[in-house]
C-alpha cells in the first residue's frame, strides 16, 4: 500500500513540477529537471515494487498526462507572452556606391 502511495505521490509532483516549468516558469530548470526525475522515478517504482502491470500503467498515465499538458500550453497563447516577437519598422537611408552619406543627406534636403 505504502509502494502506491508512492508512486501516486511522485507522479502528482512530477506532472505538478513539469506543469509549473511549462507555464510559469520559462527554460529548463530545476522545476523542469526534478518533475522529470519524479515523473521517471515513479515508473521506476511502479516496475520495481509492484509490477509489470502497474509499471506500464504508470508509464502510460503519466505520457498522456504530459502530452496533455503540452497540448494545452502551446492551445494557452502561453507561448505568445514567453516569447520574443518584435518587428523592426525602421529603415536605414544608404548613400549611393560611391558617395559619401553626408552628400546623399544634401541632396534629399534639397528636394
């Protein structure tokens, strides 16, 4: 019963952990790296200490977990206020070959 526990208590922290480095936490960190390690090491326990039944539950309840996790963060516009999107609308006047910007400048005055 405790080996349940267990791996229901460390794939809940796992998915948690993994959830929180998705949404609120930009980059692979420490959230990200020990919900990864609690998602492995409670199929690791699953195989270890109750079986090959519950191991490949286990394996597969938290992949579809994960999938869908994923799913709904790039559904969230999450990724929209993570990432950077700036346009550039400037532009930059270049002198013909073979004159100097000064004289370019001079002759656009003029017109």
């Amino acid at each position: 019963m405790i080996n349940i526990l267990l791996v229901i208590l460390l794939g809940i922290v796992g998915v948690g952990l993994f959830l929180l480095e998705l949404f609120l936490l930009p980059g692979f960190g420490i959230a990200g790296i020990g919900g990864v390690a609690a998602l492995i090491a409670s199929v690791a326990l699953a195989y270890i200490r109750i079986g090959h039944m519950a191991g490949t539950i286990t394996l597969v309840a938290e992949t579809v977990i994960a999938l869908i996790a994923i799913i709904a963060f790039f559904r969230s516009k999450a990724i929209n206020k993570m990432a950077l999107d700036t346009t550039i609308d400037s532009q930059v006047g270049l002198a013909k070959p073979g004159t100097r910007m000064e004289e370019e400048l001079k002759e656009k005055n003029k017109q």
